[in-house]
C-alpha cells in the first residue's frame, strides 16, 4: 500500500475516532457499509455484462 493510501486512512481512522456521539459513529458505520455494499454490487453488475458479452461472442 502507498504511504499516500496509508495516510487517508490515517485520518479516517483518526477523524471517525474523534467523533464523540455514538448516534454519529453509528451512522458513519452505516454509510460506510452502504458505500462498500453498492461498490460491490456495481463491480458484480459489470462482471455479468462482461460474461453476457463473452457468451456473446462465443456463440457468435
């Protein structure tokens, strides 16, 4: 990982730390899941367009 990476996430880590109302961790954590669940979920979708095209083609 770059130093550049490992410093973002330094100060994720060390912002989200720094929050003192556990409604607003709560929340952040859910933002969080909801970003990392739609990222899959778009890297899925594009996985089954890219085997539809590769059937495609095959049976082309």
């Amino acid at each position: 990982m770059s130093e550049e990476k490992k410093a973002i996430i330094e100060r994720m880590a060390r912002k989200f730390t720094e929050i003192q109302s556990s409604d607003a961790k709560g929340y952040a954590v859910m933002c969080m899941t909801a970003y990392e669940s739609g990222k899959e979920s778009g890297i899925m979708e594009e996985r089954q367009r890219w085997e539809q095209r590769q059937d495609a083609v095959a049976t082309a």
